[in-house]
C-alpha cells in the first residue's frame, strides 16, 4: 500500500511535468534564437484543440501530432513574422499571440459545443495514445511502473529534450543559433542567415510546444468545459522553468520533474499525510494554493540571486527580447 | 538571386498613417467577419449589436452604461499606468498582479475600517492602502532592475501569478483569521464591504455616475500633463531614449525609474481598490484580464496619453458589446472580445510597420 502509494505519485509527477518538458524545450529553442516568447499558453492552446480535433477525425495520434506541431509552428511563424520582419516589440506580441490563441480555443470549442468530438468514439486514437510498458525497465520495483509505463508522448519528450541539447552542444548549427542568441551583430558578419535562423527555429519551438499542448489536451480527456482552457497557466510556468533550467534543455528535464513534484504534493498532500501521519503529517497543513504557486516562487528567487550575483554561469542568452535590425548595428 | 530589404523612412505624412490605421481596423473587422461567418452568423448584424452595447431597445439604457463603465475605469487608468513605465522602455507587465494587490489591500481596509468610518474616510484610505502596496512592488522590481539588471518582465510576470495565488488563498480558506469571507456560509465565499467602503456615486436619473469614474479621467489628464510638462515627465522620455544620455546629463537614473515604476504600480493598484469598492466586493477573477489588456491598450495607443483614452473607450465598447451580445449568439461568448483585441493589435503592428519601413528589392544574392 505504501510502495503504491510512492509509485502512484512518482507516476503523476511524470505526468504534470511532461506538458512542461515540451513548452520549456520549446522555449529554449526559441530564446536561444535571441527572441522571449511569451505566447507560449496561447501557442499549447493552438496545438491542443487542432491536434485533439485532427486527431479524432483521423482517428490517428501521428496526424494529431502532425497537425499539433504544424498549427502551433505557424503561430510560431506569426511570432515571427511580426518580431523579425515587421520589427514588432517581442514582449507585446508574445502577450498577443496568448491572447488570441486562448481566444482561438474557445472560439472553436464553443462553436462545436455538442459537436465536441467524444474521445473513446475514435478507438485507434485512444489506443494509440494509450500506454505502453517498457519491457524490463518497466519491472523495476518502485519505480518501474512510475517511469516506463506512460504513453508514447512521454517518452517522445525526453527524446527531443536530449536531442536538443546534443543539437545546441555538439553541433555547429547549433552553435551558430547561441551565436544569434548572444550576439546577433557578430553572426551576422559571419554569414549566418539570421532571419532564417530565427524563423525556423522560433517555428521549431513553437511546434514543440504544440506537442505539450496536445498531451495535455489528452490527459484531460479531451473534453471541452468551456471555462477552463486546458493549457491552465502551463504555458507561463514553462517560461519560469526556461530560467530554472538554466536555459538548458538537459537540466530541463530535471526542471521540470522538480516543478512536477510541486503540482503533484498539492494535488496528493493529502493522501500523502493521511498513508505517512508520522513522518508526512504536516503536509496537509500547507495549502494548496501554496504549491501552485511555488514554481513562481522559486523562479522569483533564481532569477534576482542569479543577477545579484552576476553570475557566470547564467547562460540567458545575451540579446534575449532585442530585435535585430541591421542597420542600426 | 533577388532579395528584399527594409530601410528606415520618414516621408509618410500624418495622413496617410491615419489612413493606413483605418485600413489596419476595416481588415481586422473584415477577419473577425470571416470567424463570425464560419458559424453561420451575420458579422454585420454582430457588430452592430455589439457597438451599440444593447443600448438600442433596451429599457434601461442606464444599466449598460454603468456595465461599460465598469470595464472602462480600470482598464484606462491601468492603461494610462502602463504607457508609464513603457515610455521609461521598463517592461512592467505585472499589471494583473499589482491590480490584485490594490484589491486585497482596499477590502483589508473595508472590512477593518469600513465598519468604524464614514465613507469620506474610508474610500480614500482603500485607494492609498492599494495605492502604497502595489506601489511597493513596482519599487522593489525597479530597485531590481536598476541595481542588479534582474529581468523586470520575467519579475514581474512571476509576481502576477505569486499574488493571483494569495488571492485564491484568501478567496478559498475557510479560517478563524479570515476575515474575507462570509460567516454565515459553509463554502467560502468573498464578504460583501459594509456600506460605507462602497464608491459613492451621483444619481442621475436611473444612471449612477461613480466618483472612481471622475478620478479615472481627472488621472488621465494628470498624467498626460505630468508627461508633457513637468520635469520629471521629461526625465522619464530621457531615460527611455537612453541611459547614458540620461546618466552625462546628471540625472539620477535610480531616482527617477524607481519613482516612476512606483507611481505606475501604484495607479494600477488604485485601479484594484476602486473595481473592488465600485462592486462591493472581491473576486479572483476580479483583474478580468485588465493587466494584459493594458498592454495591448498601451501598445494600440503608441504610448500616447489621449490616444489611450479613445483607445479605452473602444475596448471597453467591444469587450461589454461582446458581453451583452453573447446573450443572443450562444456560440460566441466574451472571449470573442480578446481574439478582435488581439486581431487589432496585429493590424495597428503591421501599420506601423508599413509606416516606418519600405521594403526594396536589393539586386545579387551577395548584398544583401
């Protein structure tokens, strides 16, 4: 009872921060690139509701992918559009793209109302998504269930994080994307594309977070309340973690189990205290709101100790939310 | 190879960037139609229900005027706060959170001093208490900024959600100390102020004109001359060109991004104070977006005092149009509103764009 009670909770924990692992990815991509991008909840909305309604009525989860990341890498290209061509500033039309993406959702969804696809109607979709144990890994007593039992979607993450971080360390296109992010005017003079650069990059990461969007749309079943969007705020933590992360996709997932673990003691404090009185007991003195509001919290403080003490190992990238317009170099 | 390339320009006439935000505005309409008419809906039909508020036909035209009202006061006054610190090129984008933070501090005030004072002292007193805590905020993320060059918009974006949180705490927590909530209720449920922390208002006929209404537009003027002729109105446009101009020319630029960003804080902590003594109570859902909305409003208005008050006005139009008109479309509720706001936003960034830069096409691959 006990042991189910720490694997249930290790499993949700993997479950809350898988959402944040693709917009936090995502995000790195995109700020690496020079550009802070704070459309991502409006962006996961994007590619949640067309992803989930691609997906129902092909009754497929790799055309809900598809079209998750295709319909979010264009709000990714709007983004882009206006920053880099037309020389919008990034913070004001970052905040737009949120705005109209959470609009575009319930716009849609209300306009469905009752036509709202009913998931368990499309049987491949939901056998497709549904989860697969890993053999072996998944036998681990304790934490095998916990991590080697979820949907395909969760591993996928983890696959781009790690390849991301192989493609910002070890490759030399890569490298020309951080060159960009730090120093627009150097790159530049040595041939890198920039616009090109960003664009496809800011489009990169916006697909990704159109995947977290999609995984949350399916966690929740699918279903369309109507009050709620199903992004609920995940889009900004995502922006916290990038900072928490260090700007790094690896230490991302780490991040973002940590911020994971948050949101997992709010929702399971009180089992928790009720399975372990002795040892766990005071967990259900804290509230609830306390723990949603801890990702804040510690985001909060990373980033004034980081800048009270100039630290060095920041790696935020140097012209972070500039717009580059070559001219005035 | 042909490419293209952007050059400055300054040959558009006053004219023809009125004409090119009008032609921003009508394409907006027309894709707003385009989502209206996806249902099935006329968007002409729609638009006019929703510009004229439900003032036609309705028997109490009062009534609505007050609705828009109340979206109006603290979206033009958090405007007007914003354009602030954004001319000072400061990214406070913690207006949600600095306007919930006027909030709880005004029903601190109410309910501790509503029930032992007159209105005359207690109204005053919520807009100070707000005023003052929310403007601590803003002090402390300029302290930041200045000090140590910690991320003002990652600052005060964290802010926003840490407070929303506090809201909820006290919104949610049945508890001996809180004195937030209803006695007599077993769900928690935000008290109502006593009277005398309610915004006095004049009656006019059916139509009751709130005092917050007067001092919105008497804070716009303020502010609107304190840019254009006071001297601190002019550090804050130096500071925004450049710090170091600011800096060789001997002013303080501690001094004056701390004040600034304390008094914008402070203006949108007053906005709290005066929708949580406007509607007698607080909510937390009680900043209806205000913060980001502010933004936007800011950002339509290019920073300019009496361009936010029109812009404002028709913002609040649409989002309370929006509001009454989802009565009779069922489909489309208020949201509706943020994805025009949004669509506008783009149109006005794309005008602007057309109006500063020219697109030429350069010749061979190489010069570009």
């Amino acid at each position: 009872m006990m042991l189910d009670v720490i694997t249930l909770f290790i499993f949700n924990i993997v479950i809350y921060s898988i959402p944040l692992l693709y917009a936090t990815c995502g995000e790195i991509v995109i700020e690496k690139s020079g550009s802070l991008n704070l459309g991502v909840e409006g962006t996961m909305a994007i590619g949640a509701v067309f992803g989930f309604l691609a997906g129902c009525s092909a009754n497929s989860l790799p055309v809900a992918l598809l079209v998750s990341f295709i319909t979010a890498a264009l709000v990714g290209a709007i983004f882009s559009l206006f920053t880099i061509t037309l020389q919008a500033n990034q913070n004001v039309t970052g905040l737009t793209i949120t705005t109209i993406g959470v609009a575009v959702y319930f716009f849609v969804g209300n306009a469905l109302g009752k036509d709202w696809p009913y998931l368990p109607d499309a049987d491949k979709f939901v056998q497709q998504s549904s989860a697969i144990e890993i053999p072996g890994l998944s036998q681990i007593p304790l934490v095998g269930k916990a991590f080697f039992s979820h949907n395909i979607l969760v591993y996928l993450a983890v696959v781009i994080a790690i390849l991301l971080w192989l493609y910002f360390e070890k490759t030399s296109v890569g490298l020309k994307l951080r060159a960009i992010g730090e120093n627009p005017g150097a790159a530049d003079s040595l041939g890198v594309h920039i616009v090109k650069y960003k664009y496809l990059h800011i489009m990169l990461g916006s697909g990704i977070m159109g995947i977290g969007g999609l995984y949350m749309g399916l966690n929740l079943g699918g279903t369309f309340e109507g009050s709620n969007c199903w992004i609920n705020g995940y889009g900004w933590i995502a922006i916290a973690l990038v900072i928490f992360a260090n700007w790094s996709t690896s230490k991302a997932i780490f991040g973002t189990f940590v911020f994971g673990f948050f949101n997992t003691l709010r929702i399971y404090n009180a089992p928790l205290a009720a399975t372990f009185p002795n040892a766990l007991g005071w967990l259900s003195k804290i509230p609830a709101q306390f723990f949603s509001a801890l990702p804040f919290i510690v985001t909060l403080i990373v980033l004034i100790v980081s800048s009270m003490r100039k630290s060095k190992n920041s790696n935020c990238p140097t012209a972070i939310g500039l717009n580059y317009y070559r001219e005035d170099r | 190879m042909k490419s293209f390339h952007l050059i400055r320009r300054s040959d558009v006439t006053l004219k023809q960037k009125v004409l090119l935000y009008i032609l921003g505005i009508v394409i907006s309409f027309v894709i707003g139609g385009i989502f209206l008419a996806s249902l099935g809906i006329n968007p002409i039909i729609y638009y006019r229900d929703m510009i004229t508020i439900g003032l036609i036909g309705n028997r109490y035209p009062a009534k609505c005027v007050e609705g828009f009202l109340k979206l109006f006061v603290p979206l033009i006054i958090t405007s007007v706060a914003l354009s602030l610190s954004f001319k000072m090129r400061f990214w406070n984008i913690g207006g949600e959170g600095e306007f919930i933070t006027g909030a709880i501090f005004a029903a601190l005030v109410a309910f501790k001093l509503g029930p032992v004072l007159p209105t005359t002292a207690v109204i005053p007193l919520m807009g100070i208490a707000a005023a003052l805590a929310a403007g601590v905020i803003g002090f402390i993320t300029a302290h930041l900024k200045v000090k140590f060059n910690t991320n003002e918009t990652l600052v005060t974006l964290m802010v926003n959600y840490i407070m929303l949180y506090v809201i909820k705490y006290i919104g949610e927590t049945k508890a001996e100390w809180n004195f937030f909530l209803r006695d007599d209720s077993e769900r928690p449920v935000f008290a109502k102020f006593p009277e005398s922390a309610m915004m006095p208002g004049i009656k006019i006929g059916d139509f009751t004109l709130l005092a917050s209404v007067i001092i919105a537009i008497l804070i716009t003027v303020g502010v609107y001359y304190y840019i254009k002729t006071t001297k601190h109105g002019f550090e804050v446009s130096v500071v925004g060109d450049s710090t170091n101009t600011a800096k060789y020319a001997g002013m303080s630029v501690y001094k004056i991004t701390v004040r600034t960003i304390f008094i914008s804080a402070a203006l949108i902590g007053l906005a709290g104070a005066f929708t949580a003594a406007s509607s007698g109570t607080i909510s937390t859902d009680i900043t209806n977006n205000v913060g980001w909305t502010g933004v936007i409003v800011a950002w339509l208005s290019k920073l300019s005092t009496p361009a936010i008050a029109l812009v404002s006005v028709l913002i609040s139009v649409l989002q309370y149009g929006c509001q009454v008109a989802s009565a009779s479309y069922p489909s489309i509720d208020h949201n509706f509103a943020d994805l025009m706001q949004g669509i506008f936003l783009f149109s006005i960034l794309a005008a602007d764009f057309f109006g500063n830069f020219k697109i030429v096409k350069t010749g061979g691959k190489n010069d570009a």
